[in-house]
C-alpha cells in the first residue's frame, strides 16, 4: 500500500493550526497536536475525518485548519456538549461547553470547515454510511465509552485509514485497553504507536499481519497498564508510582511528518 507524500509546507501548516488551536482552552498538547495534523494531511485513502468529543474545539481546531489548507473536506465533530467532567457522562446543560465550541471555531476561521454534530456518539454512528479516513476518539473514557466509540465507527474506516485515541497513557481504562485488544491484538492492523499520550494505528486489512512482530513489542509494553487503569480513579502512592514506572517503559516521543509516513511503510524486524 503506497501512502501518501508529505506535503512540503505541512511544517508551515503544522505552525500555522497550532497557532490557532493553543488559544482554544482543552486536551492537547502541541506534540499531540502536530500528530493529529499530520495524520489528517497524510493518512492513504478517502473519506472523511472524524473526531468524538471535541469540548472546546481545540483538536477540531487544529484539524479543521489543516483540512481546510489541503482541501481535506470538513471535519466531523461529535460531542453532545454537556459533560465537562470526563467519567461522569450526568447531562448538565448548565455546564455545556456548545457556545464556547461555536465562538472558537469561528475566531480561528474554521467555522465552515466543521460539520457539527451536538450528540452522543452512539447516536451518530449508528446511521452512519460514510467512508472515514481518520478517526480520532478523545470523548468517554470509560471502557464502555471508548469501546463504543471504537466498534460505532471503525466498521466505516477505510484500509490505509488510521484510528487514534487520546489519553491512553493517561489513567483512564478505555482509551488503553481498546487500542491493545481491539488494534494492537488485531491482524487488521499495521503501524501502531503512542505520541504523548495518543495512540495510533493504520487500519490495514490486507497486508496487518506483516506488522505483528511490530504491534507485539509495543503490546508488551503497553498491556501491563489496562489492570493498574481499570478502576477509572486517581492513582495515590505506591500505585502511581507503579503506573508511571510501566508507563516508562513505552516510546511515546514526537514524530516529524517524513517519520511518521516512513513508520507506515515498515514491515518486520
Ligand atoms: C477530553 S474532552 C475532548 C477534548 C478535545 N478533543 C480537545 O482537544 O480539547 C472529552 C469530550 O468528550 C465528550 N463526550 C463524552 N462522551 C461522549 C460521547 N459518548 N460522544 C461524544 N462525545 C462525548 C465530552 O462532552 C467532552 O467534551
């Protein structure tokens, strides 16, 4: 499968929607958010780009400009805004984030660049009938919440296509346990890694298996922390301690562009 070309200006790009997306207040670190506007610039395949949960827009933000830039087709942006705390999904309209999503895709110029959905994903997913290139799952961290997502969605990503999840180096059980069972166990899938605390991987059902030697190392390391997370609570003591020494052990450094794009086309060893 060949994968596309970096763009020559994709670091101007790059700059240009960080700049952006840092005044919008959320979850993103900037390594992250130069992986998802990497990946959204240079995942094979055609379709659309789908973000679950977008808070206050600062991911939608950083996608959306780069999109907007590429021609990319607008982002769809999922999230019923009215759970600001993330394991405690109570609906509470007095704290919806929806305004504050509007204002800030309208301040960075991306507005008619969003398709906004204000709903749950499970609402969204089950009359989907698009094509996805890019799915990007940052809402319900929760197992339930992430596995919903993942199996509402993934039936419509396309091979060559690639899935991350936010905070699967964070202490939540969804994010972690779903991109190990469900992608990294899975021959449907080729290069896996972690940015930050993002997980990724390409969706490639053909030819998965010629990475599993890949996607075995990277289990090793990353497996052991799905029972420390399970509980969705803080960790204290010994046992942060414990959390954040297995947490060590797995690679998770920033990629440039052409790196990343090289990880896509390695096989065994
Ligand atoms: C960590 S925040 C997202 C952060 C955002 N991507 C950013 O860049 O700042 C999680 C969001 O997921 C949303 N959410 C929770 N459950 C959801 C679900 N089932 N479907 C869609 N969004 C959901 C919440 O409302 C919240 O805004």
């Amino acid at each position: 499968m060949a994968a596309m070309e970096v763009p020559r200006d994709l670091n101007a790009v790059l700059d240009a929607a960080w700049e952006a997306a840092r005044k919008v207040p959320g979850y993103l670190m900037e390594n992250e958010a130069r992986l998802l506007g990497t990946i959204a610039a240079c995942a094979p395949g055609a379709g659309s780009i789908v973000e679950i949960g977008s808070f206050k827009g600062k991911s939608t933000v950083m996608l959306a400009t780069v999109a907007a830039h590429y021609g990319l087709g607008k982002i769809v942006a999922i999230d019923p805004h009215n759970s600001p705390e993330l394991l405690d999904l109570k609906a509470n309209p007095e704290a919806s984030t929806f305004q504050d999503f509007l204002n800030h895709i309208e301040a960075a110029g991306v507005a008619e660049h969003v398709e906004v959905h204000r709903a749950y994903s499970r609402d969204v997913s089950s009359d989907w009938d698009r094509p996805i290139r890019f799915l990007w799952i940052d809402g319900d961290h929760t197992y339930e919440g992430a596995k919903t997502d993942f199996d509402g969605f993934f039936p419509h990503v396309v091979a060559g296509g690639v899935v991350a999840l936010h905070d699967a180096l964070n202490v939540f059980s969804g994010p972690i346990r779903v991109f190990v069972e469900d992608m990294l166990r899975s021959e449907h899938f080729g290069a896996a890694g972690f940015v930050h605390s993002i997980a990724w991987s390409q969706y490639r059902p053909e030819d998965g298996k010629t990475f599993e030697e890949q996607r075995a190392r990277l289990e090793r390391v990353a497996a052991p922390l799905i029972p420390i997370v399970r509980e969705d609570k803080p960790l204290h003591g010994l046992k942060k301690i414990h959390f954040k020494l297995k947490r060590s052990r797995v690679p998770r450094a920033a990629v440039d562009p052409s790196k990343w794009l090289s990880l896509l086309e390695r096989v065994q060893g």
